[in-house]
C-alpha cells in the first residue's frame, strides 16, 4: 500500500510540478507585459505634459523607447530635466518588471527541478515497494514458495 502511494505521489510530482511551473509563467508573462506597457503610456502622458517639449520628440520615444542625444541636445535645460526623470521613472519600472519576470523564473526552475529530485526517487522506491516479494519456507517440507507483499 505505501508503495503505492509514493508511486502515484512521485508521478505526480514529476507530471505536475512543470504543469504548475508553465501555468505560472503563462499567467505570469501577460501581466509582466502589461506593467511596461502601462509605464510606457505614462511616460507619453508625462512628456507631453512638458512645455515646449516639441512633438516629435514625444513621437521618436514612442516609437523607439529612446530619445536621441542630438534631440535632447536642443532641449532647454528645465525640459532636458524633466525628460530625464521620466525616463528615469519608465527606465525603473522596466528594469522592476525585469527583476520580477527572472524572479519567477528562478522560482519556477527551482521547484521543476524539487519536482524532480523528489518524485523520482519517490517513483522508484515506490515501485519497489510495490513489487516487493517475500518467501515463505515450508517448515515440514522445506518448500519455498514466493508471495507478493503489498
């Protein structure tokens, strides 16, 4: 019986564990995107409430993330500032989002490899516990005589 049950908790492991691990990550990935996404949309907002600040420069950083030396060259100082510490702000949230994707990562790998060191030991002993035979020796006769345990 207790073979058994470490069989099918070792198989378990091994089938669930990184079935859990890809169910995380696939619900963990959108909401990943969805942060940067939403850091992106405030720094257009926040640059195009800067004054002055032309228009192609708020274009050029949604198109690319970026905004171009020469086009921060020409940028008044109080507007250079400004620009800087919403790129600052966006460049953060990203580098946030980052951390927290390999974060999960880390962990996913961490706990498929757990999955694995315990469930296939968890397996094997099982079987053999499962399949276990004893002998029973005749005391009259000496006839020996296996029966399955378990």
């Amino acid at each position: 019986m207790l073979g058994r049950i470490l069989w099918i908790l070792g198989l378990l492991l091994i089938v669930g564990g990184p079935a859990f691990g890809c169910a995380m990550m696939r619900i963990g990935g959108p909401a990943l995107a969805d942060d940067v996404r939403d850091a992106k949309r405030e720094a257009v907002e926040a640059l195009q409430r800067i004054d002055g600040l032309p228009q192609g420069v708020v274009d050029r950083f949604e198109s690319t993330n970026l905004i171009p030396t020469d086009a921060r060259e020409r940028l008044t100082q109080a507007q250079r500032e400004e620009v800087d510490a919403v790129m600052l702000e966006f460049l953060a949230t990203g580098a946030g989002a980052a951390l927290r994707g390999t974060a999960a990562v880390g962990f996913v790998t961490i706990g498929t490899i757990a999955a694995f060191l315990f469930g296939i030991p968890a397996v094997i002993v099982g079987l053999l516990l499962a399949s276990r035979k004893t002998v029973w020796t005749c005391d009259v006769c000496r006839h020996v005589q296996g029966a399955e345990v378990g």
